[in-house]
C-alpha cells in the first residue's frame, strides 16, 4: 500500500506541478500581449524601413502566418529524414509514444520546415504510426491472458479526454511563448523518460527471477522424471489445455461494441468541434462510473479488480487531458504520457504500448484534418511522410517481437520508451534553447508566434 501511496503523490505533483506552469504561462501571456500591443502601437508612427522587410516565397495561413516550405525534389535532405524519421517511428510504434519527439527536429533541421508547418507534418507521421501499429496489434493477443492485446475500456477511458486536451493544446501553442514551452518541453520529457527507465529497471529484474525460477523447476523436473514403464496400465492421461494462441483472426480480436463507442467518439469530435466538451467528457464518465461501480474492469491488470476509487478515476481522466494538451502544445502524440502511466497503472508493457498507440490513432486523426484545413502542411510532403511511418512502425512491431521471443523480456519496450523519450528531451529541448538564445542576441525575445509581426 505504502508503494501505491507514493505513486500517487508523484502523479498528483507533477499534475500540479504542470498546472502551475500552466498557470505562471497564461499571466506571463497576459502581460506580453499588453507590452507587445504598446510597442505595436508605437511602431505604427513609425515609417517602415524597407531593409528589414523579410521577404518568404510561401504559403500564408488562413492566421497570417506565412510558412516555410522546401521545394519538392529528392535530395539528400529527404534521404536523411526519411532515415531518422524510420528510426524514429519504429521506437516510437514499439514504445507507444509515437516518436514525435524524433520527427520535430528532424523535419525542422534536417528537411527545412518552419516550428509550425513541423509540427503538423510531426502529427501525419505519428498519424501513420498509430494506424498502421493498431492493424498490426489487431491480430495479436494479450501476453498472459486470453484476451486481445489492446485494452478497449483503458482506451475508453482515455481516448475522449485525450483528444479534448489536444484541442486545448493547439490553442496553448498560439498563445503561449517559446521559452514557455522549452521549459515545460524539457521537464515533462526528463521526468517520464526518468519514470520510465527506472520502470524498466524494475521489470527487468521481476524478468532475471522469473527466468531463473523457471530454470530451476526445469532442473528439478529433469532430476524426477520417470519412465513410461512405471505408469499402471489403469492410470489414464490427463487432458491437456490447448496451449493459448498468440495471434487469431482479426474477427476474433475485435470487441465490436468498444471499438463502436471509440468510433462514434471520433466521428463526433470531429464534425462538432463546438459540442466536443460534452461529448468527450460524457465518454469517459461513462467508462469511469462503470469502473466505479464494479460493470466493467480493466482485464489487463490480471488481478481481478472490480473496482476503482473516485480520486483515482478522476485523476485518470486529469492525466488524459494533461497529456492531449502537452501533445497539442508540443506537437507531439500524448504517448509519451500515456505509455509510462498506464505502465504505472501495472499494465503489462506489451499492451500498455499497444492500448497507447491506439488511443493517439483517433487523436491524432482529428489534429491532422485540423491542420489541413488551416493550410498547415504542404500534401505532398505529409503523405511521404505518413507512408516512412507507416512501414516503419510495422517493421519495429516484427523485429521486437521478435526479441521478445528470443530473450523472454518485455523490459525491452519500456527501455525503448525510456530511450525514445530522452533523446526527445535532447532534441527538442536542445532546439528551443538555441532558439531562445538566439533571439536574446538579436533582441527579440517575444512570443512564439512573434514572426508574424515581421512578416
């Protein structure tokens, strides 16, 4: 108890510890709207000069943000991001973040996108990540239990308040500063990539046991065993259980009436954005009383709980949101929030990853039609792109599956979130520094959307 009671309180403080920052974010907006409406005001007597007129060949949006758009041809530029986006989009399938924290930079640095326009190419690759890794999970089944390797009731407790905080967080992108979101980038990222690492310590050493264990009683076995000769001729043989199947059809690994509500849930979002609140949040009441009252559980913790406490459903839902708005806010899935929680939760990382990357395929989906309509990707480029992911995501599935197999360690999934998670945290952090200093330099330390008063 005493294990699950400081669990909590690391989740209660860093849910507090991201509302403050929240908080401190949206007064310090305040106040950087007020002077940069004086000094708009005071440049407007002013004649301007043509010399510092920046001049960019591309798109404007539909908010007066021009874009920054490389020319389509093929060059080394696209070989290399499309190689770091590979990369980053099999660890990111295997480790249920979605490896947005690999894409921003690459498209940024590498490709030559604006932040904007890579943030939402970021989300038609972790788009294409999340589809093609549920189709894939759709025929495997739980580890331990006879029962599909996706959880559908985590998912429905989730998934609705995913996608509101994402919806959220692209608004918080807008308004808020860069070094806003540099610091709450590098925070949340070194803290789960933290949590997660130390996690995978844990399951890797609950692993080394069992493994050791399962040798022993190996060893014991063979020092007993006796020969047929030594069975009476009335002694009949016991019946044996048909050893459990680890991939079945697709039919049979569908739990149609969940993967309904997931649907609707989608679709409604989608075309009611002014009625998403409600809808979203009905959702998830509806999972969240039925845990409470002990209908419905979740199936794959194994431990035969039926019921769930207020607070703790409540924080749940606190967590789903926090991690949609630091995914609309950043530009990345959500996952790398989820993944770590759910793993906290004592879900198996297997499906803990598989339930993640599920539930940020309909996230994901909604942001993308988003962007699209607000002109923020060039088409082209997204659909390059989302098929790198697609088959990427597939290709890291089979491969560490693979290893699973080999080494009997699941340890491994949570050791590729911990990795995928940190080198987000260099990467992007790395970037937002830089861009920080370099504007101190030239004196033009404003918000993130200060460009538009340039242009």
């Amino acid at each position: 108890m005493s294990g699950v009671g400081s669990e909590w309180c690391q989740w209660r403080l860093l849910a507090a510890s991201f509302i403050g920052l929240l908080v401190v974010a949206s007064l310090s907006v305040s106040v950087q709207s007020s002077l940069k409406h004086e000094a708009t005001t005071e440049s407007k007597n002013d004649q301007a000069d043509p010399n510092n007129v920046i001049k960019i060949s591309s798109p404007k949006s539909r908010s007066g943000y021009k874009h920054v758009w490389p020319d389509i041809k093929f060059g080394w530029k696209i070989v290399v991001g499309a190689i770091i986006g590979f990369f980053g989009a099999a660890c990111g399938s295997v480790g249920g973040d979605g490896g947005g924290g690999i894409f921003l930079p690459m498209l940024n640095l590498i490709v030559g996108f604006d932040a904007k326009s890579s943030i939402a190419l970021s989300r038609c690759m972790i788009t294409g990540v999340a589809a093609s890794t549920f189709v894939y999970n759709l025929r495997q089944r739980h580890p331990t239990l006879d029962i599909p390797i996706i959880d559908y009731d985590l998912a429905l407790l989730f998934q609705p308040m995913l996608v509101l905080g994402i919806s959220i967080g692209i608004v918080f992108n807008v308004i808020f500063a860069d070094w806003m979101i540099t610091i709450l980038l590098i925070v949340l990222l070194i803290v789960m990539s933290t949590k997660a690492f130390l996690k995978g310590v844990e399951s890797w050493k609950k692993e080394t046991i069992t493994k050791r264990e399962a040798a022993r009683c190996l060893e014991l076995n063979e020092e007993f065993k006796f020969e047929p000769e030594s069975l009476s001729n009335d002694t009949t043989p016991e019946k044996t259980e048909e050893p459990r199947k680890s991939e079945v059809s697709i039919m049979q690994n569908i739990y149609w009436k969940e993967l309904g509500l997931l649907v609707a849930v989608w679709a409604v979002v989608l075309a009611l954005q002014i009625a998403k609140i409600p809808v979203a949040g009905a959702v998830s009441a509806y999972e969240a009383i039925a845990l409470y009252k002990g209908r419905r559980k979740i199936a794959s913790k194994g431990d035969g709980r039926t019921k769930w406490r207020a607070h703790q459903l409540v924080l749940y839902c606190a967590c789903g949101i926090m991690a949609g708005v630091v995914g609309g806010l950043l530009g990345l899935g959500g996952g790398f929030i989820l993944s770590p929680l759910f793993l906290e939760l004592g879900i198996h990382p297997q499906v803990s990853s598989a339930t993640a990357i599920f539930v940020m395929t309909f996230a994901s989906s909604i942001s993308i039609v988003e962007y699209y309509l607000l002109k923020g990707f060039p088409l082209p480029y997204a659909i390059y792109f989302f098929a790198v992911a697609t088959i990427a995501a597939i290709v890291g599935q089979y491969v560490v599956r693979k290893l699973i197999n080999i080494f009997a360690r699941a340890s491994i999934i949570i050791f590729t979130l911990s990795f995928t998670i940190f080198v987000s945290a260099l990467t992007l952090g790395g970037v937002g520094l830089a861009k920080m200093i370099k504007r101190i330099e030239h004196k033009e330390y404003m918000g993130f959307d200060s460009i538009c008063s340039y242009t």
